[in-house]
C-alpha cells in the first residue's frame, strides 16, 4: 500500500525557517521523482519543487527559487522541504507528491501559518 506522510508543518512567525518532512512506504521510492505543492484556500495546488529520483537534480518554481529547498534520502524513503525567511503569504497546507510516469501519488497535507 502506497503512503505518503507529511510532517513539520506548524505555526511560525515571519522571518523562520521550517523543514517539512514526507516519509513514503509501498513503492520503489528511488525511482519516484518527488514533488512538494501548496495550496492557498479556494485555490488549485501550486507546484514548488522537484527532485529525480535517481540523480537528485533539482527543479523549482520561479517564486521558490532561493527560499525553498528541496531534498530526499533515498535509503529513509524520505523527501524533505526547507523553507526560509517565511512569510505570511507562505500560509497553506503543503502536500508531498511522487510521479513515475503516469503513475502519481498525494500525502494528505500539512499546514503551515505564518504570522507577521
């Protein structure tokens, strides 16, 4: 059975740093490139990162581009977000995604606040 589990979210003040974490189970999580997406409140999800699986070459969105920082430990099954200087625009719940071709995997999200 497939599970990708979010943690790390919580509430932070602007200016913090926090490190969201996705542990996966049930695939050959070094074969799966892994994405991290937000999503604001009425909004579709935003893409943020990408990592390959095998390579670790990194892909980002031009808004994540020097805040966000995405990495994955293929033997712990486990990618990872670090986000710095946030900010209250950053507010959403974070979702963990791993694709292999057509195949395509969600974590149910964890919440991220940021207070000015």
């Amino acid at each position: 059975q497939v599970r990708l589990v979010e943690s790390g979210g919580d509430s932070a003040q602007s200016g913090g740093s926090l490190r969201l974490s996705c542990a996966a189970s049930g695939f050959v999580f070094s074969s799966y490139a892994m994405n991290w997406y937000r999503q604001f409140p009425g909004k579709e999800r935003e893409w943020i990162a990408g990592i390959i699986g095998r390579t670790d070459k990194t892909n980002y969105a031009t808004f994540a581009k020097g805040r966000f920082t995405i990495s994955r430990n293929n033997s712990a099954s486990l990618v990872y977000l670090d986000i710095d200087d946030l900010k209250p625009e950053d507010t959403a719940v974070y979702y963990c995604n791993a694709r292999y071709f057509s195949q395509s995997y969600w974590g149910q999200g964890t919440q991220i606040t940021v207070s000015s």
